[in-house]
C-alpha cells in the first residue's frame, strides 16, 4: 500500500485541521496557530488549502506531496 492510498483510505480527498494534526502529532490549535504564521510548514500547506463556507480543508494528495511523505521502505527497514 502506498502512501497515498493509505491516505485516501483513513481521511478521504479531503483532510481536516484534526486530520492535519494527528498527521503531523500535534494539537489541532497548534496546526491553526502555526498555519497563520510565516513558518515553513504553513508554507507547504497553505497551497493545499481550500475553504468551504467556514471550514477549512486540505487536499489530501497535495498534503501528500507537500510533506514528501512518498519515501520507499526496503523490505529490510520493514522488518525492523
């Protein structure tokens, strides 16, 4: 199973804050804090970002390229 696919599996074509911050391990108020500030994760989500009425949202395969989560694991690194 790639990356990608896991992702589309557990959070659909669309992420939310909390989707966002249990992906990245922290809080949902820390992701919103760091999203409105000029740091480099908010640099690489906020292209992701889109907003439906109120609520904000992120396309998922873009989270995905954005945090180069795409890394091969040998089946070596597996098993460890």
């Amino acid at each position: 199973m790639t990356t990608e696919e896991y992702l589309l599996n557990r959070f659909g074509p669309l992420m939310s804050i909390p989707d966002i911050a249990t992906l990245l391990g922290r809080s949902p108020d820390g992701v919103r804090v760091s999203l409105y500030s000029d740091t480099d994760i908010s640099r690489k989500l906020k292209p992701a970002m889109i907003r439906i009425g109120r609520r904000v949202y992120f396309r998922t395969m873009q989270i995905n390229d954005a945090l180069n989560l795409d890394i091969e694991v040998s089946p070596q690194d597996r098993l460890q």
